[in-house]
C-alpha cells in the first residue's frame, strides 16, 4: 500500500472517530445520574446550556387563562323573542276579553227570552207571595253568576295554554277589567323596558341582576301598584341571557396574551438544585430536559447504532462524490491534508461554541474555504454534511439544520467575489444582512410569532455573518503557506508589475518578458471564452518562461547580436533550451510561487520535440546516430486547461511574431494558429488536458480577437507626409541632442570651477 492510500484511509477513521466523538459527547449523549421526584439530589446540577422551564412558563399562561375573562357577543334573537311572547301575550288578552264580552251578551240575550216566556203564561194568574218571588230572584242571579265563573275559567285556562307568559287569577281578571287602552300602555312599557335590559347586556350570571333592574324601572314609571307588579312579572318572564361567549375572539385574544409570555429560561451555569436538595417535579422536568436524568440501557444502545450508521452513511456520500466529481483531491497528499484540516477545525469549534446561540456557529467558514481553495461545489455540499453533525452535537433542530444549509449555499458563491480586498467590506457586510434575513424569516415561520428575542438574535446573525467572511478571507495566508494552495487574491498579487521577479525578468531578459505578457493574454482572453480559470491563465502566462533569466541570450527574443547557437553543436543548444524548464522550476521554488504556477512551468511545453535543432542535427549526422528523446522535453504533458493554453499561446506567439511582416494578415494568421494546434493535437500534447473539440475552436477564436488587435491595419500615409513627417522628427531629434550636450556642457563647466 503506498504512502498517499495510507493517508487516505488513516484520515477516512479519524474523520469519523472524531464526528462519533464529538457528537457522543455532545448534547444527545451526556453523563446520566439516577434521580427521582421526592428523593434527594446526589449532586450539585448545574445547566450546560440554557433550557426553558416549561413548567414554570406554563404556570404562568394557566395564570393568564385563569384570570382571561371571555369576550362576549349579543344573540339579536332572545331579545326578538321576549317581544314577541309580550305582543303575543297581549293580544291573547285583547281576544279573550272579546270572547268574554260575546260569551256575556249571548248570556244575557237567553235570560230575557226566558223572562219574556214566563210573563205570558202567567198573565191570567194571581200575582204569588211576595216572598217567593225574592226567592227566585236570587236563585236566578246566583245561577248568572256561576256561568260567567266557569266561562272565565275556561277563558284563563285557555289563555294559559296558549300564552308562554304565566299569570295569576287576579292578575289575568285585572288586566281584563282595566280595558284594553291600559293594556296597550303597559305593553309598551313592557317592550320599552325589555329592549333598554338587553341592550345592556344580560349574562348568565348578572341575569339575577338584569331582573332587579326591571323592578327599579317599573317603580320609576307613573303607574299604580298593580300595573307595575304586573309588568314585572311579564317582563321578568321573559328575561333570558342574550350574550353569549364569542369562542373564536376569545381564543384569538387569549393566543396573543400567551404569545407575550416570556418563557422562563434557565440560563447556562444556573443551579438547577444542590446537593441534598430534595427533586422537585419542576427540577425533575428540567433534568431531563437537559439529559441528565437515567435512560434505559436498550434505548441508548439503540440510539448509538443509529448514530454510527447516519455518520458512516453520510461520509460514504462525502467520499463517493469527491471520488466521482474531485478525484484531483484524492490523488493529492496537500489537498487531501488541507480538506481533513478545515472539517477537523469545524468540528471543534462547534463542540466548543455548541453552548452559544446557534446563530454564532462558525459552520459557513468550511465551505467558503473549500470554495476558495479547492471547489465551490464540494463546499456547498461539505457545508450541508457539517450543518447536520452540528445539529446532532448542539441537539439542535430542522431550523439550524434549513439556516446553515441556505447561509452557507449563499456564502460559498458569495465569496468568491472577494479576490479583490476592496470587495472584502461590502461582501461581509452583504454576508451579514443575508445571515439575519434568514434566520428572522426562519424564526417568524417556525414560530409564528414576534418577540424581542428573535430580534437580537437577528443582530447576533448579522455580525456572525460579517465576521465569517472576514474570518475566512484573512486567514487565507495561512492556508497558502501551510498547503502551498493558489487563491484569487495570491493570484491577483503575483500580477502586480512591481513582484520582484518580474522586475528581474524584464531587467535580464525583456523580450521573453514582453513575450510573457502576449502569452498572458492570448490565455487570459482564451480561458474566459472556455470558462476556465482565467486569472490562473493569465499569472501562467506571465512566469511560464522565468527559467530563461538564467541564459537569456541562447533566446532568439532577447538577442540582440549574434545567436550563439550558430557556434554550438545541437544537441548542446537543446540541452541549453530545455533548461529554462528546470531553471524556472528552481526560481519558483525561490521565490515561493504556488504549486499550480509551478506545473504550468513544468508542463508548458509537454513533451515536444525542439525540431530546430534536431533536423539540424540530422543533418550533420545520421538518422540512426540521433535519438529525438534528446531533442524532447522531460515533460509531463499539460494536466489541465489552463496549462495547456499556456502552451499554445506560446507556441502561436512565437510563431506569428516571426512572420513577415507584410504576410500578417488575419487570414494568413488563422491559418497558422490552426496549423500549430492541429499540430499539438495530432502529437497527443493536449491528451491529459480535458480540453474538447469545440474549446479549441473556441481558442482560436480567442487567439485572433488578441492579434487582431495587436496587428490590425494601419492608414498609410501619402510619400509627401511621410517625408514632411520623418523631416520634422529629425529636426525635433537634432534640436533634443543639442540641447543634451549644453546642459552636459554647462554641468562640466560648473564642476570644473568648483
């Protein structure tokens, strides 16, 4: 087993000895003490965090639903009722007073027929005794007498049954009697009186009191005795609760009065109940909130297990897609070491901080690293993998586990945005707004309410978020030096002009200098038509050929003389050209360049051929006497598609710039520039480089829209100008050169005298 499988599989077990480590130490997995209700506490409890009092809260809203009275709302139906029983009470009394008075005209019509029938026959007759006549006089007016009793009897009985209004007797022959005028103003009364009590209101439990009130009305109105005792009977009859408790506003007001409760908190570090002291339910519950209290051994078992299999099913779904979609990671020792360090450092912060508001959890920071310095789409994934282990060590929720998810998406692109420092302010501080718009948005959700709580901890968001881009880009240094890995600001550093070995490079040889800057560009303009690395290509471009410091005259670019070429034997300028590789592979390493700057050196010329020399030598000697290895570079080949445009822009540069001058045209140079990468095709230098068909003709649409700019027409002026023109440079020459000479002139002069 080689040392970089090793590697792997030592950091594969420590990943995951340490997430099972950390979350069984955490807050699902804690020290369990066997307590009990009424018995007495073996020790000091102490609150690792903060956890509510549920018991106390909910003492406190069964206070507020104990002292909430309901709201009530007016049933418009018992008061139409109550005067509709009165009309139909009157006038039920106004149609049996007019059956009476038939009943008593009818009674009276049948004893004067009779009278009439007894005065006749007894016309002949001598008139009787006095005192038999008196006898039956009174036989008769008894007998008139008990037919109206029995006729009112049948009357009230009748009216009883149809009247929902019960009266006495006396009352009913009373109300009779005063006629039906009187009735009609003690009606009115009535329903003027019923329709002020239940305005008012009348409740089940005031109903006592509404009635009372009907007593005091009465006894205020201009009426004898009789008619107000009679009123109120009618009245208090049909007095009946008409408000009626409004279910939904009273659950609707008694919500909002218990979304204002605050909870009580137990805070981190409060006692919770001392040693000796006896466990009440109330601590009891809150032990048990927090973990303390004993579990079932089974239940454990079982909740470690499943643990184990979700870490060692989510690591599998790590490992799969860095082998599927990262396999660079896994075939480098740096990368690997540099992955294992940002998850190892993540999750002992969370342990560490796992006590704090959530919302200060520096979880974001891996994936805006693993952004920066490897890929932003294993960061977006590592960052959902870390959000979920955090919320098993934090025994946290679906809402920590939705916030990371979303913040740390979003800030994995966001920060990609910081290469330049001036970007760095404004991205933290839109890091932070983001941070608190979504856990403000979250907690209105979950909750479903507003408190003053879920403000601050909106503002804790907003400066978490600040502070974990700043985090993240300021201690990017550290990880360039301690992985060798490029970042968008080294990149952006190693283009300043004023780097000390580009100063060297244009000082000691500044044609391959200004050679570097057309291949900077050709690859810049051809990597962001790829939608390739492009800042990458273009810092390639401008070191890929700093090993030629070392003998720059042997480079047709700088020399200025003869070619000493022209005086050595092949094979040896073939060495000498070779070594500018492994002399810029030294220089980097002095000056410290990143690893990927290092490669494009290595690899900016594959394998080639240096054909110059060896059919040069070829014919000096025979074909059999020459091997075409000497010729060829060591290699590797271009391992990605950024190297491999370093290696046709130079190679294109090189040769468009020794055209002639009067054959550079756009159509002669197309051609070209395809001649020279059909060549390194067909060679199979751009194998190992991922580039596709469609890229390189995209690349040479690249490369044209930089020489056509470089060697586009210019207007050509009439032989008369020219001559005027040239004629007017020489003069302001002849005028500048003697101008020189007397300044130089006055200066000897002036150092002569002194």
């Amino acid at each position: 087993m080689d040392r970089g499988r090793i590697l792997r599989v030592t950091l594969i077990i420590f990943s995951f000895l340490l997430t099972v480590t950390m979350i069984f130490t955490g807050e699902y997995f804690q020290t369990t003490e066997n307590i009990k209700v009424g018995e007495v506490s073996p020790k000091r409890f102490v609150a690792p965090r903060e956890v509510e009092n549920k018991l106390a809260t909910e003492r406190k809203k069964n206070e507020i639903r104990n002292n909430t009275e309901p709201l009530y709302k007016q049933n418009p139906d018992i008061e139409e009722q109550a005067i509709s029983k009165i009309e139909v009470f009157f006038n039920k009394l106004n149609e049996t007073e007019e059956y009476l008075e038939e009943q008593e005209k009818l009674q009276e019509e049948n004893d004067l027929e009779e009278s009439n029938k007894e005065n006749i026959s007894n016309n002949t007759e001598d008139i009787k005794e006095e005192s038999q006549i008196e006898q039956i006089e009174i036989k008769e007016g008894i007998y008139q007498e008990n037919e109206i009793e029995s006729i009112k009897e049948d009357a009230l009985e009748d009216f009883k049954k149809q009247s929902s209004i019960s009266i006495s007797r006396d009352q009913f022959e009373f109300l009779i009697e005063i006629g039906e005028s009187k009735r009609n103003e003690l009606k009115n009364h009535c329903i003027s009186i019923v329709q002020s009590i239940f305005n008012m209101g009348v409740r089940e439990e005031t109903k006592t009191k509404s009635i009372l009130d009907v007593k005091e009305k009465f006894t205020s109105l201009d009426l004898d005795n009789d008619m107000q005792n009679i009123g109120y009977d009618i009245v208090s009859s049909v007095i009946q609760p008409n408000m009626i408790v409004d279910e939904v506003a009273t659950q609707k007001m008694l919500e909002e009065k218990l979304s204002e409760v605050e909870p009580v908190i137990i805070l981190k570090g409060q006692k919770i109940v001392d040693e000796g002291e006896i466990i009440t339910d109330e601590i009891y519950e809150i032990l048990e909130e927090l973990g303390f209290g004993e579990k079932n051994f089974k239940e454990e078992l079982v909740k470690y297990i499943g643990v184990i299999l979700l870490i060692c099913l989510l690591q599998t779904f790590i490992y799969i897609y860095i082998w599927l979609f990262n396999k660079s990671i896994v075939n480098s020792k740096k990368e690997m070491l540099l992955l294992a360090s940002i998850y190892f450092i993540s999750m002992i912060m969370i342990k560490f901080l796992s006590s704090l508001h959530f919302a200060w959890l520096p979880i974001p920071i891996a994936g805006m690293l693993l952004a920066i310095l490897l890929d932003i789409r294993l960061g977006i994934v590592l960052n959902g993998y870390i959000s979920v282990i955090g919320a098993l060590i934090s025994k946290e929720g679906l809402d920590f586990i939705i916030f990371f998810f979303i913040v740390g998406t979003i800030f994995s692109m966001l920060v990609m945005n910081t290469y330049k420092r001036s970007r760095i302010l404004w991205v933290g501080i839109l890091a932070g707004f983001l941070n608190g718009i979504t856990f403000f948005s979250l907690e209105l959700f979950l909750n479903g309410a507003y408190t003053l709580e879920i403000l601050y901890s909106t503002m804790y968001a907003f400066i978490s978020g600040l502070l974990a881009v700043i985090i993240t880009v300021g201690s990017l240094p550290f990880w360039e030096v301690a992985f060798d890995v490029v970042t968008p600001i080294k990149l952006l550093e190693l283009t300043n002009p004023e780097q000390p070995l580009l100063k060297r490079l244009l000082i000691e040889a500044p044609g391959t200098y200004y050679h570097s800057l057309v291949v900077a560009n050709l690859a810049e303009t051809a990597a962001a038509d790829i939608e390739a690395n492009s800042l990458l290509a273009r810092v390639g471009g401008y070191y890929h050929d700093i090993g030629k410091i070392v003998y720059p005259q042997y480079f047709k670019e700088n020399q200025v003389l003869d070619n000493p070429h022209d005086y050595m034997e092949p094979l040896v300028s073939s060495k000498i050209i070779q070594q500018h590789v492994t002399n810029g592979l030294k220089i980097a390493e002095e000056y410290k360049l990143p690893r990927a700057i290092k490669d494009m050196i290595l690899q900016h010329h594959g394998t080639t051929c240096i054909q110059y020399f060896y059919y040069k030598a070829l014919d000096m000697k025979k074909e059999e006497d020459i091997s075409k290895e000497d010729f060829s570079y060591e290699g590797p080949k271009p391992q990605s598609k950024e190297a491999a445009l370093i290696m046709l822009g130079d190679t294109v540069e090189a040769a468009v710039r020794s055209m002639d001058p009067n054959d550079k045209t756009k159509e002669k140079i197309e051609a070209l520039i395809r001649k020279l990468i059909k060549s390194k095709l067909d060679d199979g230098q751009l194998d190992e480089s991922n580039l596709t068909i469609k890229d390189l003709e995209i690349i040479v649409q690249a490369f044209l829209k930089v020489f056509n700019g470089m060697y586009h027409e210019r207007i050509k002026y009439p032989e008369k100008m020219e001559e005027d023109k040239n004629e007017y440079f020489n003069k302001k020459q002849h005028i500048i050169s003697i101008n020189r000479k007397d300044k130089e002139f006055n200066k000897s002069d002036s150092g002569t005298s002194s």
